[in-house]
C-alpha cells in the first residue's frame, strides 16, 4: 500500500531546476533530525523507501521562482514515516523551503498499466551513468534487481520473478542533469509498461512508493506516476 504526503510550500529564493531535488532533499533531511524515530532511519545505511518530487509545476524557464508557491509530492510505502515527517516539517525554520500545508493521501491499489518516472532515473553501469544508446537489457536487470532488494529492505521476504516489465522507453532526447554533492548526474526519464501477473504487479507499486533506481530518497531520483486500468 502506498502514500502520499503532498506538501505546499513558498520559496524564498530563486532555484535553477537542477539544484531541486537536491534542495528538497536537504529540507526533508533536516526534518527526519527533528524526530527521535526518523533521525535513526535518516543515519541507518539501505533503503529508506520514499522518494519525492520536484516543485510542480515547472517552469518553462527552469527558474523556480522566489515567493511563489510551489508543491511537491513526497511517496512512501510506510504510512506512519509520513505521518511522522508530516510533523517535523512545519518545525524547520530559517530555510529556503517555507512548508505551509501538508495533507496524506492514500494512492490508488488498481491494476497499473504503465509507471511514467517524472524526475530522472539513475542507474550507474560499470561505475558510469546509463546512456539511451545503451544496453535495454542491462537497464531492465538493474531496475529489476533494484525493486525485489527494496521489496526484500520493507516486507522482509525476498520475491523473485520474470521482469515485471513489458516494454520500456526512454522519453527523453538527452541525459537530464541533477546537481548532487557538487557533481551533476545524469539520468533518464522512462514510460514502462508492467506486466499483468501479481508478482509483477507488486514491484510496480514498490516503484510508486519507494522509487525506480538509484538516489531515490537522497535526490528524489525515480519519482514516477501510474497510468492504472
């Protein structure tokens, strides 16, 4: 089951749209210190399953712009983290990201069709950033691998199955941007469709609420939508 934690929020800078994610990240980082429970998840090494937005909507010039309201979607397959996060984030004070209503949703349990990643997916290959002319087959392992671990990180139990993708596309012309760290990633937007079995089905809603790929809760990487039946 997954939730959505939908967060409105005013900027009190301009922010070019490569250093969002980074930006929202760092907000959120600072409100799991706030909270005895969250700062241990914050610290402890492996998944932390939820993954967030950028601020919507975007702006045609990739300049979000200081005192507009902005709003950004933070997932998780773990109700009680967002209630939790829910709390600690009006308590930040002093920072760029000025949160002035929080609202839980629970997201929809329908068949998925197909997932659409709205911040760049990163999947890193031989120490390198995958590309579009690279291997499909060697992206779609990685995905794969990469979902039963986080399944495997939430519900304690290992599910193995065929690739619960059908078909997947790359939507993009080039690798997109994010600054992390000082160093700008590369990533990649995809459209997936998803197979209709149960097993595959379940790894699309791990998708969902813990992200797809790589620096999915320290970046936001991998934040999708779902087109259900």
């Amino acid at each position: 089951m997954n939730f959505e934690l939908i967060i409105t929020a005013l900027l009190r800078d301009n922010i070019h749209y490569e250093d969002g994610l980074e930006l929202i990240g760092g907000f959120i980082n600072r409100a799991m210190l706030q909270n005895k429970k969250l700062k241990a998840l914050h610290e402890r090494k492996g998944y932390k399953n939820y993954v967030y937005s950028n601020f919507y909507p975007f702006e045609k010039d990739k300049i979000y712009k200081q005192d507009r309201v902005y709003i950004i979607r933070l997932k998780s397959l773990d109700y009680g983290f967002l209630k939790d996060i829910k709390e600690s984030l009006p308590t930040i004070k002093n920072y760029v990201i000025q949160c002035f209503a929080l609202e839980i949703k629970q997201l929809p349990q329908k068949h998925i069709v197909d997932l659409y990643t709205v911040t760049p997916v990163v999947i890193t290959v031989d120490n390198k950033p995958f590309l579009p002319e690279d291997s499909l087959d060697i992206l779609c392992n990685r995905l794969q691998a990469n979902l039963e671990k986080k399944y495997k990180a939430f519900y304690g139990e290992k599910l193995f199955t065929e690739s619960f993708i059908q078909r997947i596309e790359c939507i993009n012309r080039k690798p997109i941007k994010t600054n992390y760290k000082g160093i700008k990633l590369l990533g990649n937007k995809f459209k997936i469709t998803v197979k209709d079995d149960k097993k595959s089905q379940m790894l699309a809603r791990v998708a969902i609420g813990a992200g797809i790929g790589e620096k999915n809760s320290a970046l936001g990487c991998g934040f999708c939508f779902a087109n259900y039946l």
